[in-house]
C-alpha cells in the first residue's frame, strides 16, 4: 500500500509542487489588494457586455476550429463537421487548462477523440492537432515577442527585466524561425529535436515513427501551401478577435485602455499560460498586475481582468469535461491502434508522386 502511494506521490510531484508555487504567489499578490478593491472595479459591468464576451468567445472557437477542418481537409478528411471538431477542440481545452504544460497537455486526447469517434488512425489524427497546435503557438509567438519588443521600448524597465526579456525574445524567435523554415523547406526538425533529447534505448524503438509522423506535418507546410497560408490566416482573424476580447473585458472591470494596452495584455496572457503551472495560477495575476503598473493603472483592475479570464476558462473547462464525459474514451486504446501510420504515410507518398 506504501509502495503504491510513494508511486502515485511520484508521478504527480510535479503537479503538486507547481501548484503550491502558483498558489503562493496568487497569495503573495493578494495580500497587497483587498477583495473589496477586487470587486469594486465590477460595479461598471452589464449584462450586455457579459453577453458581447461570451458571444466573442463563441466565434473565436468557431474560427479557430475552421482552421483545424482546413488542416483535416488537405488531409482529405472532409466530412467532419465543424459542430463535432469544436466538441473535441473544447476536451483537449479543458484538460490543458489544467495540467501544467503550457496549454498543450489536452492535445493527445482531441487526438484521441478524433482518431475513435471519426474511424482515423491516431497517428493521422494526433498529426492534424500538432500541425494546428503549431501554426497556433508559431502565430501566438510572434505576436508575443512583439509584445515583448514593445515593452523594452516603450517602459522604462531594469536592467534584469530588460536582460530577461531580450533572452526570451531571442529564444522564441530562433525557435519559431528554425521550426518553420525547416517544415517549410520539406526538412525535418521534430526528429532532430527528438534525436538530442532522447536516450539511445528511446532513440532504437521510437525514432521510425517519430520520423514517419513527421512526414505527415512536412507535407502540410511544404506542399500543401494553400491550406497552411489559410491556415495563418484564421490565426490572425483570431487574435483580432483577442482584441475585442479584451477590450470588452476590461469595459467589464470599468477600464478604457488603448489598443496598445490590449495588445500587451493579450502578450502578457499568453506568455502566463506557458509556464508550466495549472491553471496559469499566480502567473496570469503577476503578469496583469505587473502590466498594470507600467501602464499606472490600478493593480486591483490587474487582478479583476485576471479575473474575468479566470473564470472564463473555467466555464470552458467544465464545458470541456462535461463533453468528455459523454463522449467517453480509452485513450491507451486509442493510442495502442497506430498500425495505419506506415500505410498514411506512403499513401501520402502515392498521392505526391501521381500530383
């Protein structure tokens, strides 16, 4: 029984551990701000304006599982319907939102969902969610280190902020420029990431599939063109929407801010959820609240906005799980019929070759 709780204990550290992190410093903040400070800056709110946001954030899903349907149709995946990939789409939401992997850890299930309820292999399947997940954090990305640009040159920062930010920045943008180009070109880049970090046992059973579902994503970025630039597109209309998204939550907590603060914000948001703690607990308060401050506005507003977004993402979390629940799943199942990969991949390979 000991034996049993020390393992459970193990694999969940992690979780643990970075949970209490995010909240020590949720606490940490809000022990400088009063609740009554909090919720004093709801007192502008309206029920058409909470109508407005929930309305912004039902055409964002809606877009951003259009450009999903684009990437399952260059895979000649065309029936699907919108209505059912935005089910999956909200799952794999809700499991991301909380575990601690920077809003990716839900990917494997949409996957899943896919691969059982729609008769795909899971390689097929998990493929067209990476593809989307890339093109999303390529997008989200940029967008970012844009933000971060801004802020260097716009605040007057210390030199130990300044020295971070321009780390991150550089990071980010070798990162987002070597996957791209690479996938572009028809190069690999998931196999070579995969042949640095892994152990030479992980290297012998897992390297030929890992390549082989690299063959899958290669083809979206280097010769299925038009669907990868429509792709981006709807990326873009989606950050649009982000922006009216934010600007009617900060009407919420009665702020008029500028479309820089909003792009900022949306920035700031994004780059909270990437650490790697639940819920982006603390991390999405500090980021506001720092924000706040460089814009000299008040910080209880900070935590307001961090707030309305808080409880947004749970409400689309318990949407999540309640879809889960009916469609139910055996991901190991799932996962363990990948038998279809090779037979994908060099009906891939026909396709190209009679094009």
């Amino acid at each position: 029984m000991y034996g049993v709780m020390a393992r459970v204990l193990r694999k969940n550290l992690t979780v643990i551990v970075s949970i209490l992190i995010g909240l020590a410093a949720l606490g940490y903040i809000l022990s400088n701000i009063t609740i009554d400070q909090v919720f004093d800056t709801f007192k502008d709110a309206t029920i058409e304006l909470i109508l407005i946001f929930i309305l912004i954030q039902f055409v964002m899903f809606l877009v951003l599982t259009y450009r999903w349907k684009l990437i399952l149709h260059s895979q000649n995946h065309k029936d699907i319907g919108v209505w059912r990939l935005m089910g999956y789409k909200l799952v794999g939401y809700a499991v991301s939102f909380i575990t601690p992997s920077a809003k990716i850890g839900g990917e494997p299930v949409r996957a899943g969902l896919l691969s059982s309820k729609e008769n795909m292999s899971f390689q097929r399947a998990l493929s067209s969610v990476v593809i989307d997940k890339t093109i999303e954090l390529s997008t989200n990305g940029f967008f970012t280190v844009l933000g971060f640009i801004l802020i260097l040159f716009s605040f007057v920062i210390s030199e130990n902020i300044k020295t971070m930010l321009i780390v991150i920045i550089v990071i980010f943008l070798c990162l987002i420029f070597l996957f791209n180009y690479n996938m572009i070109k028809g190069k690999k880049f998931l196999s070579k990431f995969f042949l640095f970090f892994s152990s030479k046992k992980k290297k012998s059973k897992l390297l030929n599939k890992v390549i082989e579902f690299e063959d899958l994503v290669v083809k979206f970025y280097s010769a299925d063109t038009k669907h990868f630039f429509y792709s981006l597109f709807w990326s873009v209309v989606s950050w649009l929407l982000m922006f009216f998204e934010f600007k009617v939550a900060a009407m919420i907590v009665g702020l008029n801010i500028s479309v820089f603060q909003i792009f900022l914000i949306v920035c700031v948001v994004g780059a909270a959820f990437v650490v790697p703690i639940p819920m982006g607990l603390g991390a999405l308060e500090a980021g506001q609240v720092g924000l706040f401050a460089l814009f000299a506005i008040s910080q209880a507003a900070g935590v307001a906005l961090a707030f309305v977004i808080r409880i947004k993402d749970i409400f689309l979390t318990i949407i999540g799980f309640i879809l889960l629940a009916f469609y139910g799943l055996n991901l190991k199942e799932v996962i363990k019929d990948t038998s279809y990969i090779t037979k994908d991949v060099k009906k891939l390979k026909k396709e190209e070759i009679e094009k």
